[in-house]
C-alpha cells in the first residue's frame, strides 16, 4: 500500500540506509576477500 500512496511507507529513510551500509559492505568484502563492519550510527 505504501508503494501506491494509500498506506505507510514499508521502510523509513533510516531503513533503507542501514540496508545499503549492509550492502556496500558486502561488496567490500568481496573486494578485499576480507570481513567489513557496519557501522550502525
């Protein structure tokens, strides 16, 4: 619903950006061949 406008987003900003730390530091780690953390701040 949130898609169309007629309900609450299913994420918020904060969300979506907490996944693309995952994300990045996943392809990090690919890169490195090493594990990455994520900072969560």
């Amino acid at each position: 619903d949130g898609v169309r406008g007629t309900g609450p987003a299913p994420l918020t900003g904060e969300d979506s950006l907490q996944v693309l730390k995952v994300i990045f530091a996943a392809y990090r780690s690919s890169e490195t061949g090493r594990g990455q953390a994520v900072n969560n701040e």
